[in-house]
C-alpha cells in the first residue's frame, strides 16, 4: 500500500523581526520593522510554507486588536504564507512551572476545566485567517512531559484539527534533562527508576519513548546540530537520528527536524560559521535519507537579543538567512536552491517509509575510525555491495512494498571540504534487480553499470545520490 503524500513543512524559526535588538542591556532600533507583506513573501520566496509567531510576536492574552501576533497574521497572509504557527505564552508557563496540571491542588481540577481554560486562550486566534497550530514549550526536561502531556491532550480535543509542534531535546542535551529530576525519582508512569543502570543511548531512547507515550504525539521533533566548534562533526548526530527514525518506524509516526544555519568558532573571541553551501547539502540530505517529513531552520533573521557576554555583537550578524539589518546573506540564496531541489524529489520519497542505515568506510577502516561515527545506535553492515575509495558514506534505506528508495552520502570530514578542497568520494555499489532511477540535486539522472554490474557515483562533501529501485 503506497503511502499518501501530504504537504512537506518548510520554516524557519526567528521570522522577520521589529527591527529592535539588545546589546549589553541597552535597546536600538534599526529604523525599520521587517515585520511586513513584503519581508514574508521573501520568505515564502525562499521556499519556506509556514511562518511562526514565536518570541516578541507570541501571544499572551493581551487585547487582540492591534497585538504584536495579529501583525504576524495580516502581514504574512498579504505575502502570500497561508499556515501560521502560534505560540502561546501562558501554555507555556504552565509547563515551566507545573509538573501537573490536572488534579486536587494543581491548577485545574478536571480535564473539563483545563479544556475550558485552553479554549478561552485560544478564541482570539484559532479563528483567524491562517491560523494552523500550537507551538508549544519548546525542548522540554523529562519532569515536565506530565504537564506537556495533559496539555497536549487537551489541545486535541479543543482543536483536533490543528497542528501541534513540540521540539525535544537533543541526545546531546545534560543528562540532569533526559531523565527524572532528584525530587521526583519517578518516570512518567510513576515507576522508580534506576538511571545509573542506564547507557546515555538508553536514557534518550527512554526519554523520547515516554514523551510520546504520554502526549500520544503522531511526530517525533527534535533539533541535533551535526556542525560544532572549530569545525567538528558531532558523533551524536548519526545516533540520535537512527534512533528516532527507527522508534518512528516502528511506532507509525512522522519524523520532523530542526537544521542549523550557523555554528560557532573561536578565534580569541566567539565568532560564527554561516553554514556553507556543502554544509546544508550535508543536513538535507542526511534527513531526506532518513525519511523526515518537516524541515526548519535555526535560524532566520538574526536574533535581536541572544549573544555572549564575552562578545560585544553575540550571534547577531553572521548567523542566519537574513543580517539584523535585512540585508540577504549567501545562505538565502543556496538555501532556496536545495529547498526546491528537495520539493522535486518528494513525490517520489513520500512513497517510501525508512527501514535501515548502515555506514561505509575506506578499506582498512571502521565507523570508530571517525569522530562523527563512533557512536551509532545501529550498527549493521550494508546490505549491498559497496566501496568508498576515502573517508566515510552513509546509505540509508526505505521501502514501498517490494519497491526500495536509496540514498547514498558522501559525510566526509567538514573540515577538509572547506580548508583542503577535498576531492569528490568515488562510491561504487552494486544495486538489486529492478527498474532503476536516478535522482541527484532533485533531478532525474542516466547512470550505466560498467562491465562488473557496478554503479560508480563521484560525490563532493555532503552531496547523494537517490536510487528507486522498482520491482
């Protein structure tokens, strides 16, 4: 039975912005709010098909008629983006400062009153033009997955019909995060649990498990950044993605992302690394591979107001699609192109559904040979005939029935693409029977089997080939 396509989410986090930002306490006004029709319909140019109201643009409660949220609503619809995500400021204080919500004692006694309650908070945007869905906490502690959950819960029932977006924690996150605090020393089910019998895998394998146990969520989010200081390749990026798409595999649900526009470096100062051109090759594809269905972006608009102490400017320029200023970056423009180069080849990637992923190394090499592989939460040799001349590839695996979908990715070391000029990896595989299809950058390609039955790809830092193989 093959899978229903439905629309692929594309957004960003840190919309245009009021044009005011924050340094070292002190208020400035860029002379212009980019909060309008013409600064969102740049975005929808972009490629992206949702707008959030998040940060100074939530909303709380204040009189609806000229709010900071219901700019958001007017000026994107006239710039042509249809679905707007809110985030409401009073749900999240509830999950902040409340382990639960429901109960003798707790801020409402029956789901009848928190359900009246998040009715009341939501009449004066749920009806509006555009209005899509809720955006709650954003990467909530283990403690709070009680009061997530009840709120979750009730949100269904007010709104069965909106989206919900909930952002978890990465593997990378404390620890002190991902499992029961000290003064509760029980899980979500009430069950006491002995977290130092526990792997770190384990203990974020159980904290995503219990989250969508609890808020009964038909997605899983998360944000893992693979691209860390001095130009490093996380090692937790490769597990934390298998074991989310394998629990969204066997649990039906949908597997959603948040990608990373910048990363930092230190040159005697915090400074940072806008994400290059190989770099989001490197992100999409890989999520693309393992079978995600939502893509956003952190970040959009440079933040106004988040920066180290030690750095007088923090993470404002440098650090997103668009400068504090407005003023377009590179990252726009490459961004854009790989978005509607992923738009082509999801008509054929919505069929398939995520099986498998295996690591390829160079000859005399293994996955423990490489920082950014060490780690993997499944470790299975490839089920197909494959050899890399350098470095490291990643082939993931999905299927529609007897048909199967490939991907093969070159996620060689960062660090040489951008300051050696790496030469292109040559993969060579030998593929399964069937009709053959080739895609690459989204387009539909001709490849020939040489007089071994092999298929030899040559792939720059980042980049894939898609293979269908029809039965």
């Amino acid at each position: 039975m093959k899978k229903q396509k439905k629309e692929t989410l594309f957004y960003c986090y840190n919309c245009p912005t009021s044009g005011y930002f924050t340094v070292n306490g002190y208020k400035y006004f860029y002379g212009e709010d980019f909060r309008t029709a013409e600064r969102y319909q740049e975005y929808v140019d972009c490629g992206f098909n949702m707008v959030q109201a998040r940060g100074e643009n939530s909303y709380s409660g204040e009189e609806w008629e000229g709010s900071n949220c219901q700019r958001v609503f007017r000026e994107a619809l006239k710039g042509g983006c249809k679905k707007i995500l809110v985030t409401d400021g009073r749900f999240d204080h509830w999950i902040r400062d409340e382990r639960n919500l429901v109960g003798k004692g707790r801020l409402f006694a029956t789901e009848a009153e928190l359900d009246k309650a998040v009715a009341e908070c939501v009449a004066p945007y749920c009806t509006q033009e555009g209005f899509y869905g809720i955006q709650l906490f954003d990467e909530p502690m283990y403690d709070q997955f009680p009061a997530y959950g009840q709120l979750v819960r009730s949100l269904k029932r007010v709104l069965p019909n909106a989206y919900v977006q909930c952002n978890l924690l990465p593997m990378t996150a404390p620890e002190r995060l991902l499992i029961p605090h000290e003064q509760w020393q029980e899980d979500v089910a009430g069950d006491k649990v002995a977290t130092e019998q526990l792997s770190r895998v384990e203990i974020y394998e159980k904290y995503v498990g219990d989250f969508q146990k609890l808020t009964e969520m038909d997605s899983l989010h998360f944000d893992e950044y693979p691209f860390r200081r001095e130009y490093i390749i996380s090692g937790n990026t490769l597990p934390n993605y298998q074991l989310v798409a394998r629990m969204c595999q066997k649990r039906g649900l949908d597997f959603r992302v948040v990608l990373q526009s910048f990363a930092h470096i230190w040159n005697g100062n915090h400074q940072n690394r806008r994400m290059t051109e190989s770099d989001m090759y490197w992100q999409t594809n890989l999520a693309m591979g393992f079978g995600v269905r939502e893509y956003s972006f952190y970040t959009y608009f440079a933040k106004p107001d988040f920066q180290y102490k030690d750095s007088a400017m923090g993470e404002m320029d440098g650090a997103a699609f668009i400068n504090l200023d407005g003023s377009r970056t590179k990252l726009y423009e490459y961004t854009k192109r790989i978005i509607a180069e992923m738009k082509k080849l999801l008509d054929v990637s919505w069929k398939y559904e995520y099986q498998s992923s295996h690591i390829v190394t160079e000859a005399g090499k293994t996955c423990q040979d490489f920082d950014w592989t060490k780690y993997l939460y499944e470790d299975e040799k490839c089920p197909l005939e494959t050899v890399v001349d350098k470095g490291v590839a990643l082939v993931t695996r999905q299927t529609n029935g007897d048909d199967e979908l490939y991907m093969f990715e070159n996620i060689g070391n960062v660090r040489d693409e951008l300051f050696d000029g790496a030469p292109p990896m040559q993969f060579t595989v030998k593929l399964p029977a069937g009709e053959k299809k080739f895609y690459f950058r989204g387009e539909e390609i001709t490849a020939a089997a040489n007089e071994n039955g092999e298929y030899v790809f040559s792939l720059k830092v980042g980049d894939a080939i898609f293979v269908e193989i029809i039965k």
